[in-house]
C-alpha cells in the first residue's frame, strides 16, 4: 500500500472511525469487530484474520476523493476484496434494504386509500427485486470468473469488459423514490418518522454509489490486470 495515501498500517484502528464514522461499515464487511482498543489496523486485521492492505485500500478509496489503482498487485487481494464486495450484498439484500421498507410501512399510510402509499411501497419493492438481480448477478457469474482467474483458468465466453460495459449504477432508482416522498407524499401531522426514512434512504444511495465505485474503479481494473498477465503467460 502506497505510504502516501491517508490511512496507514501504522495508524491505530479507532483514529480511523473517528476520523470517517463511514468506515464503520468497512469494517463490517470485512467481518472486523469493535473492541479493539488501540491497537492499529494492521494488528486488529491480523488478530482477525483480515488482508490488511485490502482493508486499508478499501477505507482509503472511500475516504480520498482521489484514488485510482496503481496497478500494483501487491495493493490488495482480489480474493479479499471479493469477500468484502459479497459481504456488502449481504448487508444490502438481507438487512438495510428490508429495514428501510418495515419503516416506510410504519412512515405512511398504507390503508389502502393514499394512491401515493402504495405507489411509493410499490416503487420500492420494484427497486429491491433490481438491487437482487444485480447483485446476485455479480455473486454467481462475476465473482465466480475471478476466481477462476485466480487458479489461472481464462475464458473464451466471458471477460471483465462485458461486466464493466453494463455495470449500471444501482443507486439511480433512489433518487426517484426520494422525489416522489419529497414532492407527492401529502403531509401528516408528525413527519418523524417519514423524515427519518428519508433521511435512511438517502444513506442507502450514497452507500450504494460508493459499493459499485469500489466495483468499478478498485475490483475491475484489478481483475482486467489479472486476465492481461494470464493471456500474455499463454
């Protein structure tokens, strides 16, 4: 890991989250738990049986506003990263997704009657069916070719490009919902509880933009390095 980026080995792990409370879910997704005392990132990544230069290359891409790979294979696993990239699915797909929909249930007024309810429960649950399919997408067809490549297998169908050229971003769709509660959902007498998912799903939509950013500018470059090496080894 390049010593001139932010974050260090050197660094203790609690200056990091309290410098980007962000990174909190970084550590999560490497399965990286609190209690850590003071100890630095690499001894807390090491203790738990985390890559500690994927780690660090992870919580500084979120963090600089610059940062592009070097290149170096050395910069991280991509193995690691792949199960860092499964982790967050999880994280979407089985938790923050279906906890945004329970408090949208709970925000407005689903009796039947507010045709604006049930367009917005609606247009979630279309939004959630899509999140799915891309991320199982990349779970069984993207992850399982790298790791392919990794035991040196190429393939004639299938290669990095054809991912990255359809790779759409899956945050889109939530800035619609944000509009349509914004502009169309009639007011209560206590918006709390609609603000407080508001405010959840704009969390969600820059989480999900900084997932397929790490996707797009850490994992594919990496992966597309991998296939190059492979060809020219043939």
């Amino acid at each position: 890991m390049n010593e001139q980026h932010k974050y260090r080995a050197t660094d203790k792990m609690s200056d990091l989250i309290c410098d980007n409370y962000s990174l909190l879910m970084v550590m999560s997704r490497f399965g990286l738990s609190l209690g850590f005392g003071d100890k630095t990132v690499k001894d807390v990544c090491e203790s738990q049986g985390v890559d500690c230069p994927t780690f660090l290359a992870v919580a500084n891409f979120i963090s600089e506003e610059q940062y592009s790979y070097s290149g170096n294979e050395s910069d991280f696993s991509i193995s690691a990263l792949m199960e860092y990239l499964k982790l967050a699915h999880t994280y979407f797909l089985d938790f923050n997704l279906p906890v945004i929909r329970r408090k949208l249930i709970e925000a407005i007024d689903c009796s039947g009657s507010n045709d604006v309810a049930f367009l917005i429960l609606k247009f979630f649950d279309e939004y959630a069916k899509e999140v799915r399919r891309h991320m199982e997408y990349e779970n069984q067809a993207v992850f399982t070719y790298a790791e392919q490549l990794l035991q040196g297998k190429l393939s004639e169908e299938y290669n990095i490009t054809t991912f990255a050229s359809k790779h759409n971003q899956i945050d889109t769709k939530l800035k619609e919902l944000k509009n349509i509660i914004i502009k169309y959902y009639p007011e209560k007498g206590n918006n709390n509880l609609l603000n407080a998912v508001l405010f959840d799903v704009y969390n969600c939509e820059q989480d999900l933009a900084s997932h397929c950013q790490v996707e797009d500018y850490l994992f594919v470059p990496a992966v597309a390095q991998l296939e190059r090496r492979l060809k020219d080894e043939q």
